[in-house]
C-alpha cells in the first residue's frame, strides 16, 4: 500500500464509504462543480497566470504544475472517494476571506495578490465540502498549485546583488583586478553587467518546483524532505554565483572572445543542466520507501455523528458558488469605468517661488510612465543661484486601470540607458513636516543622477507602494475620486561630486505646494 492510504488509515475522523455510495457522489460532483465555477468565474485572473508562462521562460514552468498537481490528486482518488464527506463552515469562512482579498487585490491592480487568492480558492473549495480529512489526503497536490502562480520577481534585485558580490570576490581570489560599481564590474580585458537575466531566478524556481515533487514522492521523513527543498533551494544560488564567475573568466582568459555572446547562454544553461543533474543524483541516493504498515479493509463502517448527509455537501457546494460569485459582481461594478482612455495631455504648472523655469534646457533623463497619463516636465534653477538645474516631471492619472496606473511593472524602469546602482528610502525635511521619498542613484557611464520620487493618491503624499494600492481600492470600491500622481525630481552630478540633495531639498519644499494645489484643481480632468 501506498503512504497515502496509510495516512487515511491513520485519520481519526475518515470514516470509510463503500464503493457507490450517494454521499460520495453527491459530494465529489458538488466538489466539481465548484472547481469549475471558480475557474470560470475568475477566469481573467487564471489566463492572466497562463499569458505569463507563456510570455515569461522564468514562470514556463507553470505548464508543467497544473498537469502534475491534477496527476497527484488522481492518484488519491481512490483514497478519496472512500472517505465521508464531512463538510466545514471553516471552508466557506476562508473562501470569503480569500474573495475579499481577491476583490481589494483586483480594485489596486495588483495581479500577484489576485492570483494567488483565486488559486487558494480551490483548496478551500475542497475544505467547505469535503472536510478535513480530504484536505489532509491531497495537501500536496493542492499547496503544489502555488508554485503555478508567477511570482518571484522581488527576489531578482536580491539575487543581482548576491551574484555580483559573489563574482567580484571569486575574481578577486583569483588574482584577476576587478573593479565593481553596483552591479557593474570592469575587469583589464572588459566591462560586465549582472541583469535581470543572470540572477539565476529561473534556475531557482525551476530548483525549487522539481525539489518539492522529488521530496514528496521519494522521502517520506520530514528530515529528509526538508533536507531535500534545502539543498534546492541553497545550491542554485551558489551555482548561479559560480556560473557567472566560470563565464567571467572564460571570457577574461580568452580576451573578451568567448563567453560574450550567444555561448554565454549555452554555457550557463549546460552548467545549471549539470548542477540539477548531480544534485538529484545525490538525492536520489537519500530516497526512502514507504515503512510498511497493517492497513485495514476498506469495508463499510458505521459513519460517526459528524458524516454529512449529501443534501449538506449539495448545500455547501451551492453556498460555494454562491460566495463565489459575490466578488466578480463587485469588482464589475466598481470598474464599470475603468475601460474608459483619456487622450495624452500636458499639464500646466506655475514656477515655484524663488526658481524659474530653463525653458531651452534638454532634460537629462525622461522617466518611463504606463498608460496616456496628463504629463508636465521641466527644468528650473535658483533664481538667486548659479543655474545649476533640477529636473520635474509629473505624470497625472484621471482614472487608474490595469497597465495604466501610477504602479505598473515596468521592464526597464528606469529606461534603456540609465543603470540603477542605489535604492533607499530617505526621509526630508520641509517646512511642512518630514517627508519620505524614494531615493535612487543611476548611472550612465562616468555621469549620475539622483531621483527622489514620491506619489500623490487620495490626496496624501508618501513614498510606499503598498499604501498607494490601498488608497486605490478603497477609492474604486468606495466610488470616490481615484486620479493619482507620480511626482518626481532629479539631479544631475559627477561621480567624484557628492550628490546633490540639499538642492532637491530645497526645490521640494517649494514646488510640492505648487504642485499639491494644481492637482487639487483638477478633480474630474485636466
């Protein structure tokens, strides 16, 4: 027998069915029939996690989960067929919950959030109408389904970090002089960046998918399963590190002529290929069979108390599809004008006092924005100054909607040219109070420049993300005024010089005002 019937045999509270009976078919078709109806009622959430493996190599692997989750499942079904349907009010409270969530994540546009909610409504589908014992039977399968859902992109500036790092320090070792600048090293031979494309994400989650199914199906103590995700989760950010440093010096070595173009993916991919192969060969040398167990027959049994009848898996599938259908149905009411585009316009704004505007100077960088936001951009200098300049840009949006919004995902965030190689937040002083905003350092060659950015929404100005989303959903769900603003100021300066923030300090604290009493203008357009 197999491990799983074991843990059936072992469940306190499964009574057993024999094979046929109502309860279990009227239970396993409300099971179904609720599956389905999540799907298809937040299918625009599902083809958005579909559009992604598509589009994306790093989340391909999402092909491949749904598939071996839904084989997983299958081989229980035996198992859970056999089992009493013993419905939960928990089920339905967590499925509430989740379509909450589901809902407010829909409102912020913020699509991680949505599709992890809308996949978490399937186990608690499961919970409200089979029970416990069920969910203990298929908790692999069912947390398995999570690893579809595409995340991980805020671990690629981490793993950047770390790459570089680890590179640098090998060269070093090596005798090889190497001198770094974020993630930017230069070496006698030629010059390196560590991307998005080398920060060996795609290697990790690719790890981490093949090492929970391998612990799964060939461990069977939580030692060794937890051994097992360790190691794959550890060994491709090391091997990662050592892949770039081998490409590194194959192309020092061989004076910039290998390793520098299309080979450098070839390699890369060998090694990893490598890395996985040794590592599951070693893993395969920990597998462990099943201990053998007495398991009793499946015979009929004398249900307990708490078995459900099948009018109640009936009722608790009908109330699934019913709370179910509730968040769709708000979300389409609070978005009935989201498809709406306003034309690109230009905004005005007045000259802060004590600054005027340099209307012939050409700005030293232009911020990428989504969508046709209204746009104002300009260069000033200190009235009583030397004509040193600072930079404004505003982007102004009417109405917030998905890739039209102050915070869309941006490929290049910064554009093409400009490289990031500091990110903080830091706190100003104004006349008005302390500030924070979003501080970042970019380079262009031996050039820098310093942006500070900050975001306007709901008539509050803050530096964090996370409360600009929730000022969006709740003005969308509460149909109040939900235009939003990106606020940016910058500064351009010499690598030996220092940066220049006490002239943004003080251009803020005189433009802000300017610009908080514009926008406030501007209720319904500009």
């Amino acid at each position: 027998m197999s491990l799983q019937l074991d843990q059936v045999a072992r469940l306190p509270d499964a009574a057993v069915l024999p094979h046929g009976h109502p309860r279990r078919q009227a239970a396993l078709a409300a099971l179904l029939l609720s599956l389905a109806a999540v799907v298809l009622l937040y299918h625009a959430t599902f083809w958005s996690m579909v559009e992604l493996w598509a589009r994306s190599q790093t989340f391909a692997h999402g092909f491949l989960i749904v598939p071996i989750s839904c084989w997983l499942a299958w081989r229980q079904c035996a198992r859970l067929a056999a089992l009493a349907p013993r419905p939960s009010r928990q089920g339905l409270l967590l499925l509430g919950v989740l379509g909450l969530t589901w809902l407010l994540a829909d409102a912020a546009n913020v699509p991680v959030v949505e599709q992890y909610a809308a996949t978490a409504m399937l186990p608690a589908c499961v919970l409200a109408i089979l029970g416990w014992p069920a969910v203990r039977l298929l908790a692999f399968p069912l947390a398995y389904l999570f690893l579809a859902v595409p995340f991980g992109e805020v671990f690629i500036e981490p793993l950047i970090d770390f790459t570089a790092a680890f590179t640098v320090t090998a060269l070093q070792w090596s005798g090889v002089p190497v001198f770094r600048d974020g993630s930017n090293f230069s070496l006698p031979t030629g010059n390196w960046s560590v991307v998005e494309a080398c920060s060996g994400l795609r290697y990790l989650i690719a790890a981490l998918a093949l090492g929970a199914l391998f612990a799964h199906v060939n461990c069977h103590s939580t030692r060794r399963r937890v051994a097992v995700m360790a190691a794959a989760l550890l060994v491709p950010i090391l091997a990662n590190g050592v892949r770039a440093y081998l490409i590194v010096m194959l192309g020092h070595l061989s004076d910039m002529r290998l390793a520098v173009g299309v080979d450098h993916l070839i390699y890369g991919w060998l090694f990893f290929g490598l890395v996985a192969l040794l590592l599951f060969w070693l893993a395969a040398r920990w597998r462990e069979l099943p201990p053998p167990r007495a398991v009793p027959s499946a015979q009929p049994v004398r249900l307990s108390a708490g078995a459900a009848s099948p009018r109640a898996a009936v009722r608790a599938g009908v109330a699934c599809l019913l709370l179910a259908a509730v968040w769709p149905a708000l979300a389409l009411a609070s978005q009935r004008d989201d498809g709406a585009t306003l034309p690109a316009m230009v905004l005005a704004l007045p000259d802060p006092p004590a600054w005027r505007r340099l209307h012939d100077a050409v700005p030293d960088w232009q911020a990428p924005y989504a969508g046709t936001p209204a746009r104002f951009a300009a260069t000033y200098a200190r009235q009583d100054g030397d004509g040193t300049p600072v930079g404004l840009q505003l982007h102004w949006y009417a109405r917030q909607a998905r890739d039209a919004e102050l915070l869309t995902h941006q490929a290049l965030p910064y554009g093409a040219r400009w490289m990031p190689l500091a990110q903080r937040v830091r706190h100003v002083k104004l006349a008005s109070g302390a500030l924070a905003v979003r501080e970042s350092v970019l380079a262009y060659g031996g050039e820098r420049l310093l942006v500070w950015r900050v975001y306007r929404q709901g008539g509050i100005v803050t530096a964090r993300p996370v409360l600009v989303k929730l000022l969006l959903a709740q003005a969308k769900l509460l149909g109040r005024r939900q235009d939003g603003a990106d606020i940016i100021v910058f500064a351009a300066y010499d690598e030996l010089a220092p940066p220049p923030r006490a002239r943004l300090q003080a251009f803020l604290q005189a433009a802000l005002p300017v610009i908080e009493q514009r926008l406030q203008e501007l209720p319904h357009g500009p």
